[in-house]
C-alpha cells in the first residue's frame, strides 16, 4: 500500500481497493469511533466510503474512485467544483439528525475533502469524518469559503456560485468570519495538545490573524440579488443605474471635455484589485 496525497493530520494508505486509515493525535480513538459511526449510518444516504474493519487506531474503508477536489479546483474547474460542494452541503445539512435547530456539521467541509467524477463533476465521495457534530449550518459554509479564501485566493470569485448552489440566505459576513476563526482556534488547540509550542500552533496563530483582517466576499450579488440593495434584483438594480447614467450622460459631457488628459486618465483609470 502507498501513502495517499492530501492526507494532513492522519496517515492514510490505499492499494486501489482499500484505504487503511490510522488516526494520530490528541481524542484519536474518539475521532475514530466518530467516522465509524458516522460513515455507516450515512450509507445510502450520501456519498461516503463503507467500513470494512475497525481497530484499536485504524479503520479500513472501501475505495472510492474520484479526483481530489482540490487538484481539480486548481486545474481550472473552480466553478464547477464549488458549485457541487454547494449542492452536497444542502444534502448533509439536510440529514435527518432528530434535534431541532441543529444539522449535521461535517467539520472540515470543503474542497479538499471531496472526491469528483473528472468529467462530469459529481461528488463521487465526501471524506474525513472525524471532526463530525451536530451544529449550525454556518459552520460547514464558513469553513468551504476559508478553504478557498486561504489556499485558493486566485478562485474566491467561484464563491458565488457555491453559495447560490447551496440555496436560501447566505448567513452575514460577521457570522461567517466568527465561525471561521473559531475553527482556527480549535485547531490551534488541538495542535496544542498534540505538541504544545510546535510549528502547527503557530501557523494557525497566524492564519487566524490573517482570517481576521480579511474583508467580506462575495461583495456585491449572490443569487441574483445585488447585495448593496437588499432585495432588489440585481438586474433591475443594473437597469436603473444604467437609465440614471443616460439622464446624466448629457450634462457630464460639456464637463468631461473641460477635464485635461492627466486628469481624466487619473480619475477613469482601473480600481485596485481587493
């Protein structure tokens, strides 16, 4: 068996048929026993690896085909990716759990923890299971939008159609940077307590410094409605900006021929990238 790529905290082998999964690091027998309970009452009803065997540290899932939704993401398929992490992420929220108020949180929810069919984009396989809890929804989308956001920056704008692929309000920006760094500081703890002062509670020190600074995207417009008029449409909103502009076109050109060359190109120049 040979080490599988993308595998962080755990160490994880695979032959083709089978992934053999060894669980490192602080609560790694409840993390286990988590995923195991977990992976087999979702059979049947989301894609997820079945369990052959469990032991003391290790589980043995059956292999499931897929590309890692990350390799794809980074090839040039951002949209489509993120538009079916949106889609399943409905699917898991909407997991029967019995306990009002509260959905199924996958706890690492993104990209990097989905297997897609290449060519037509479906979700072949969601895995890592073991941080699994019943939560808010706000949880799983936050996280997917910091997936992208820290080690994806240049597909961010692929954002937009993950949230429109998920449906129903997009939860506020201050709620969605509050769960993210949340995450940030349980994983600073968990490393904590794995190896206290290490490398790894540092670099999630300073990732959640750099998540605190960060400013809310998607911006403007997330399921057809423009986000600087709530509840407009955003075509309409298009609409009648353009007409304002045509009524003004007339008086602003005797005033644009007045500006100098120097002037105009200061002012009419491309914004900055934010």
């Amino acid at each position: 068996m040979r080490p599988l790529k993308h595998g962080y905290t755990n160490r994880t082998l695979g032959d083709g048929a089978v992934v053999k999964k060894t669980y490192e690091g602080p609560d790694a027998e409840l993390r286990l026993d988590r995923e195991r309970t977990l992976l087999t009452r979702l059979q049947g009803q989301l894609p997820v690896p079945p369990v052959h065997t469990a032991d003391a540290d290790t589980l043995t899932l059956g292999f499931m085909p897929g590309a890692p939704g990350q390799e794809l993401l980074d090839a040039g398929h951002a949209v489509e990716v993120l538009e079916a992490c949106g889609k399943l992420l409905r699917r898991i929220h909407g997991v029967s759990v019995h306990d009002e108020g509260r959905v199924l949180v996958h706890g690492d929810y993104g990209p990097n923890n989905v297997l897609l069919d290449p060519v037509t984009f479906q979700i072949t396989a969601v895995v890592d299971w073991e941080f699994a809890h019943l939560g808010d929804p706000v949880e799983d989308l936050a996280w997917c939008e910091w997936i992208v956001r820290m080690h994806h920056p240049e597909h961010r704008r692929a954002l937009d159609g993950f949230f429109r692929a998920y449906g129903g309000d997009m939860p506020p920006w201050p709620a969605r940077q509050g769960a993210m760094l949340a995450r940030c500081e349980s994983l600073q703890q968990f490393c904590h307590r794995w190896e206290p002062n290490a490398p790894g509670v540092t670099l999630w020190r300073e990732r959640a410094v750099a998540t605190a600074g960060w400013e809310e995207w998607p911006r403007k417009r997330v399921s057809g409605v423009d986000r600087r008029e709530p509840g407009r449409p955003a075509r309409q909103v298009r609409q009648r900006r353009r007409r304002r502009h045509m009524a003004r076109s007339g008086s602003m050109s005797t005033m644009s021929r007045t500006l100098s060359p120097s002037t105009r190109s200061a002012d009419s120049g491309p914004r900055p990238r934010v």
